[in-house]
C-alpha cells in the first residue's frame, strides 16, 4: 500500500504540473488565433510583450498593480474556500475606500496613528457591507450571490450621493473634479522610490503579510480546517458539531474585511483622496485571479502578478497598432482555459487514481485467496 501511495502522490505531483502547462499552451494558442484573425503576426506580439514586460518600469508597475489584484483575489478565495460566491467584493472594497478616505482627509493625527485608523476603518466598512449579505444567508438563505450584487449596486448609489460638493466631498482646485478632502502627507504610507524605474507602494508589504496570514489561517488552525470542512460538506460539519450558520457568517466578515484593504494601496500610496477617477471593477477580476490561482496563496500571487503584465503589455501592443480589445479577449482566454485544464486534469487523476486502487485491491484479494486455497 505505500508504494501504491508513492506512485499516487507522484502522478498527483505531475498532473499538478501539468494542469498549469496546458492552460498556458491552450491560452498561447488561442490567443494567437485570435491575434491572427485581426491580421497582425502573433509572434511578434508576444515578442514585443516579452521585451516590454520586464523593462525595469514595468516590472514596478506590475508589481503595483498586483498588489491590489492579490488582495482582491484572497477576498474572494476566502469565501470559495467556503463555498461561497462573494460578488460583492467590488462593492466592499469601493464604499471602504470611500470611507477610508474621507476620515483620513478629516483627521489631523500624526500618521503612525492615522494610518492604521484608515486602514481599520476601511477594513470595518467593507466587513459590515459583507455581514449584510451573510446575515441574509444565515437567517433567511438568501443565496449570496443576489444579495451582493445588490448590495454593489446600493453601494455605488451610496458614494455617488455623497460624492458631492457640499457633503463629503468637493472641488478640486481646478474645479473639474469631484473628490474627497485629500489625506495629509503624514498619512502617506511608505513608497520605495526606484528611480527612473518609478515607485514601489509599500502596501505590497501589507499584502505579503495577508497572504501569509491567509495561508496560516487556513491551513495550520482549527477555525481554518471547520472552514474548509463547511465548505465541502455542510452534513458532514454540522455532523461534527462545528457551526455552519456561524462560520458562514464569520467567512463573510472575514472576506469583506479583506476586501476593504484593496482600496487602500491606491488611496494611500497613490491618489491619496477618492474621486470618480478611483479603479472599479477590481473585485471582479479578484475572481478571475482566484480562480487563476486555485485559491492558493502563491497561486493568487501569480494570477496577479499574470493580470498586471497583460495589462501592461497589452496596452503597449495598442500603441503599436493592435485591437485595444485584445486584453480582455486574452484575460477571458487564459481563466477559461485555466478553468478547462484543472477540471480536465482532476477528472484524469482521479480516473486514474481509481483505477490503481482497484488493481491493487484486486491483486490483494488474489493474493489472499491463494494462500486459502494452499491452506
């Protein structure tokens, strides 16, 4: 039986491998037809991609830009891992922001006090807008997914309200722009200046730490393993004796707050205010890149990393003469095969898995009923 483990865990290994390696041949295919159809040479696309992606200045803006996909796609993993469709990320982490940034453009403290008021306060915000949804789960079953995607559009009715001259919001100096009071320079938070290569946000610290955190929690405490368990098999954990209704409400909570600190590498090491210029849509594509990554700490971390380098190789290959719409023709491209390759894969393994076993259960019941016969 241990050899029959070995050789599982090492096919296990390489299907793990190979599921990430056919995505990406599939994706390179596709996308080349695809590149190939608008007329243009799909070899010298990927080339100019290539070479412009690790240019020094790109490498900081895709590690930018990362930083606040990552946070977006834990939130979102966090509520996977339980089986739940958190689509209300988007909305969580915009009315955070939003008010993160009006009680940082309000507060006169020094920054080693401000700073992580804002930070709480955005993680606060966006956990409350979470709790509404699992409140309605827990207490009414009202699939999540209806509620946060209400729960989003209220949300943007929300800050479309009070983004307004005359209540927490104003003009610029220019009088073209509508935004919140700007944060004082004491709460900035820290930025690497790289030099020509441009600045590194130091919020890229914070989200290593989540991910770590992430990781420990899940993987290595009890509240983590009654998480995964719900998430698999709510009969079984209630069996248990663990609390469904509440670790769906804790689940929740917890990825809301999550949500609440992806507006902050923006609002804290960039725009230092929130106007209708501030990033949207960045919750959805937290569950692209938690799909990319299978959930996974370092997978979410390589989705990101993936996402920011086509957002910015791609809009350099606009500039060069190619459909601006291939980004999105591309991203769509990569999750579908991404989602296609996994389930083909888990489907083999799995077949064959079952197989093994059976084989070396039947030679085990050959082996018994020749010793039988000879006794």
């Amino acid at each position: 039986m241990n050899k029959l483990t070995q050789r599982i865990d090492k096919e296990r290994l390489l299907l793990g491998i190979a599921a990430p390696l056919l995505a990406l041949v599939a994706a390179l295919v596709v996308t080349a037809l695809v590149i190939l159809a608008t007329g243009k040479n799909p070899g010298e696309a990927f080339s100019q991609m290539g070479s412009y992606g690790i240019a020094s200045d790109s490498q900081v803006y895709i590690l930018n830009k990362a930083t606040t996909y990552y946070l977006a796609g834990v939130a979102v993993a966090i509520g996977f891992r339980m089986n739940l469709f958190n689509i209300g990320v988007d909305g969580q982490y915009r009315l955070a922001a939003f008010i993160a940034a009006v009680l940082g453009g309000a507060l006169t403290a020094p920054g080693w006090i401000a700073i992580p008021l804002i930070i709480l306060c955005a993680m606060a915000t966006g956990a409350l807008w979470a709790a509404i949804a699992g409140f309605l789960k827990v207490t009414r079953g009202v699939s999540e997914v209806i509620s946060t995607i209400m729960l989003n559009a209220i949300a943007t009715s929300i800050i479309a309200y009070l983004l307004q001259p005359g209540k927490l919001a104003e003009l610029d100096a220019a009088g073209t722009t509508v935004l919140t009071h700007p944060l004082p320079k004491s709460s900035y938070f820290f930025s690497i200046d790289t030099g020509p290569s441009g600045v590194l946000w130091g919020f890229l610290f914070v989200a290593v730490i989540v991910g770590i955190a992430y990781w420990f929690v899940l993987g290595r405490t009890r509240f983590g393993f009654d998480l995964r368990t719900v998430g698999q098999s709510e009969t079984a954990a209630a069996a248990s004796g663990v609390g469904v209704k509440k670790m769906v409400a804790t689940s929740m909570l917890i990825s809301g707050a999550v949500a609440g600190l992806i507006g902050m590498p923006t609002l804290l090491n960039d725009s230092h205010t929130f106007s209708n210029d501030f990033p949207t849509g960045i919750g959805f594509t937290g569950i692209a890149i938690a799909l990319l990554g299978r959930n996974h700490p370092i997978g979410i971390a390589l989705g990101a990393l993936l996402w920011g380098f086509l957002e910015r190789t791609t809009n350099h290959l606009e500039f060069e003469g190619y459909d601006k719409e291939i980004l999105g023709v591309i991203q769509g491209v990569i999750v579908l095969c991404v989602v296609i390759a996994y389930e083909v894969v888990r489907r083999y393994g799995l077949r064959r898995q079952q197989q093994r076993v059976g084989a070396e259960l039947a030679a085990q019941a050959a082996a018994t009923t020749k010793k039988q016969e000879v006794a």
